[in-house]
C-alpha cells in the first residue's frame, strides 16, 4: 500500500463578482416588477405578493458579502433573472472544462508536474453541464493526460468524496497521479427570483493533485484517513433532468427545476450529522482536539462553521485556526472547503494536523485528515 498525500492545489475565481447591494437592488426590482404585474391576482389573493430582500439579512443569516460569476450578463436584469452563457459549439471546450483547466494547472504547477503525469482525473461537482460524455474526459483531453477519467456528483461534498476515491487508488496502485477538479457555475443552478435563496451561491473551480507520498517533490499533505457518509433527505433537492420531458406538461419554467432547499431544516439537521461526523472520524484517528491546528470547513454559512468550530474544538476557534472564505465567495459547493484549504495551508508548520471537510445535498459528509510534511 502506498500513502497518499495532496501535492498541489489550485483555485480558479471568475473575473466578474456582484456585491450584495447589486444583488438587493436587483432583485427588489424583479420584485416590483412582478408584483405590478401580477395586482390583479395579488388583489383577489390568489397570488402571494413578492416581499424585498435586504442586504442587512444576507450579511446576517450567512456572512456573505459578495459572490463570483463566469457571467453577469441576465443576472442582474429584473426581466431575466438568470445568467446568459452563450451556447458553445461541441468543438469549443465546455463551461466547466474551460474553469477546471485553470485551476488544474495551478495545481499541478504547484506540484511540479507535467499535465502529462496525469493518470486520473476526476471531475466531482454538484452541477455537470452535461450528462455524456464526461466532463473529465474532456479535461483529460484539453490536458494531455493520460490514464482514465469520470464525472461524480455527491453535491458540496463532492470533492472530499473524490479525495477519498483518489486517496484509496493511490493506496492500492491503481493510479499514481490523480487531479480532482471541482468546477461549479452554482449562478446557472440557483434561483436568483426566489429571496430565500438568491444571495447564497458563487461560481469557481478549485483542482487538486493526490499522488504517492514518496513522489512528492516539494511540501505536501500526507492524507491520513479520509471518511464519507451518506443519509436521504429531500431538504436540498433539484427536479430537473433528461425524465423531464417524459412528464406531461413538465417542460415549463417550473421552481423546482433549481435549486430548492429547506434551509431551516438544512441547518438543524446537518449540523449535528457533521459535528458527530468530524468527532467520530478523529476519534477512530486518534486526533484529539489539540492536536488540531486548523479546520478547513464546506462554505455556507458563517454561523454554521462557527457552531462546527466550536463543537469541534472545544472551544472558539483563534482566528486563523477555521478560515472562511464565503464572505468574498459565497456558497461554491463542493469547491468551498479547497478554497479555503488552498488559501489557508502555506503557513502551516511541517507535523500540523488538519482536517478538510464538507457538507451538504443527501445528505452528504466527508473529511479528511491531514498533515504538512516538507
Ligand atoms: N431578505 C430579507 N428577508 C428574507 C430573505 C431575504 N433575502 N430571505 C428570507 N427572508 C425572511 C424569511 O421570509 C423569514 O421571514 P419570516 O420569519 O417572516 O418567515 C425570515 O427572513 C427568516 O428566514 P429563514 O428562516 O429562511 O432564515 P435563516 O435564518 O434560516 O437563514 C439560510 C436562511 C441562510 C438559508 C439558512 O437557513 C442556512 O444557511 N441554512 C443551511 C443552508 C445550507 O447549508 N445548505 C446547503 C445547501 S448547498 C448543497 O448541498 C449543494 C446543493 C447543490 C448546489 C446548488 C448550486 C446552485
């Protein structure tokens, strides 16, 4: 058996960003607009008058400030309300492919390897533009990789799901260099007319390289263990897909073919599913909460990872000790925690312990345990 370890990791931003106050003022005006609209209805009751957003409950339900987009074009625009990507000719490198590449050579860059090194490449997201073929193999192909490549969708775990699939091939010797890339365009997904959801997600692609521990050519984290569990529940869930079209009368703009959630719910449920989560992994681990020096967390909400922080801990995290990055990125999925893990690692000392782990649609929790060598 072989010990894995992540020798690299990269993080792709979109070049365009929309600010809470953007987002408010454009939404109030979809608001106004539909309720003009629709007086007549909202009059006899027999529709519900749309309420305002508010920058002041964004900030305060979630921490975030502002969101990345690969597009602002429609967004913003009361009578579109969803960004307007151009359709690509099958030729032209795809959405994703385009974003993950990005991320993937700064990855491998860091880790000082030749895309051609590459003999897995796993594209793990909530979001898959399409459903064939995979958009890793795509990837593989714009790369120059080599070896083998498939798409997985455990929704914001995903990435830490793909880390244990790459970690358990390095381990056995099935593969030698595996790139995880984790591209999501959440603004393509998400309800930007419903205000109980508007403001929670962002574009990025995050990648990282998991090869042989002994192949390392720089500083690296020795991958410890990794751990993933999976419970049904309907609280976050999405209806669209190709059974669409086989429903009757399915095709129209209907709500549930976005991003739906009962957040409330999300929130009571899960939080306990991930803190007992991280405190058995550890545990099993020997990891005691001292040994500890930093919690890179799934990026939804800042009151969630600061509940997290503290069950884990035992105590308030010191600041540094659980990095956030949602205030700039929002909700990014599966990509939140590598955000944050590829921002927030360099300082560490060689021998820390950390601990990766994300949440989210399943439900879904993985971690992984960590430590810097050099
Ligand atoms: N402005 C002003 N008021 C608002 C707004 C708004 N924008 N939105 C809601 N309100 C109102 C509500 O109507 C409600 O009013 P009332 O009390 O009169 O009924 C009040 O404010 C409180 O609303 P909530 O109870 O909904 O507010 P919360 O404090 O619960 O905060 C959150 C809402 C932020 C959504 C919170 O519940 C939360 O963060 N929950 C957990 C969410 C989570 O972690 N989800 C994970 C999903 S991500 C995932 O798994 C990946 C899925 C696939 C990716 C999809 C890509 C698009």
């Amino acid at each position: 058996m072989h010990t894995p370890a992540i020798t690299g990791s990269g993080v792709f931003t979109p070049p365009h960003s929309i600010s809470n106050a953007e987002l408010v003022t454009a939404f109030n005006a979809y608001a106004d607009r539909f309720n003009a609209q629709n007086a007549a209805a909202i009059d006899a009751g027999t529709q519900v008058a749309l309420a305002h957003s508010s920058e002041e409950f964004i900030f305060k339900a979630s921490g975030i400030e502002q969101r990345y987009v690969m597009t602002r074009d429609g967004i913003l625009d009361p009578a579109v309300m969803h960004p307007i990507l151009p359709e690509r000719a099958d030729a032209e490198p795809s959405v994703m492919a385009e974003m993950a590449l990005d991320a993937a050579l700064k990855a491998l860059a860091q880790a000082g390897r030749d895309p051609a090194e590459v003999d897995l490449v796993i594209c793990a997201a909530s979001n898959l533009e399409r459903a064939y073929p995979a958009v890793a193999i795509e990837i593989q192909s714009l790369l120059g990789a080599g070896g083998m490549a498939f798409d997985m969708n455990v929704a914001c775990s995903s990435a830490t799901f793909g880390l244990q699939a790459a970690a358990d091939m390095i381990r056995s010797g099935s593969v030698r260099c595996a790139l995880i890339v984790n591209p999501e365009i959440c603004s393509a997904h998400l309800e930007w007319r419903d205000r109980d959801c508007h403001f929670i997600f962002g574009d990025v692609a995050t990648a990282m390289v998991v090869e042989r521990k002994g192949d390392a050519k720089g500083a690296h984290f020795e991958v410890l263990s990794t751990r993933c569990a999976t419970q049904f529940s309907n609280n976050i869930r999405n209806n669209n897909g190709f059974l669409r079209r086989s429903h009757i009368g399915a095709m129209q703009d209907r709500r549930d073919m976005q991003f739906m959630q009962n957040g409330r719910k999300v929130f009571k449920e899960v939080l306990p599913m991930v803190s007992q989560h991280i405190a058995n992994h550890m545990a099993d681990e020997g990891v005691a909460a001292d040994d500890l020096s930093r919690l890179w967390l799934h990026q939804a909400n800042k009151t969630m990872n600061d509940f997290i922080g503290k069950k884990v801990l035992g105590r308030t995290p010191a600041a540094g000790e659980q990095p956030n990055i949602l205030q700039d990125y929002a909700n990014t999925s599966s990509a939140g925690s590598i955000i944050a893990f590829s921002k927030y690692s360099d300082d560490l000392e060689e021998g820390s312990t950390g601990l990766i782990c994300s949440f989210g649609a399943g439900y879904s929790v993985g971690s992984a345990l960590l430590r810097r060598c050099s």
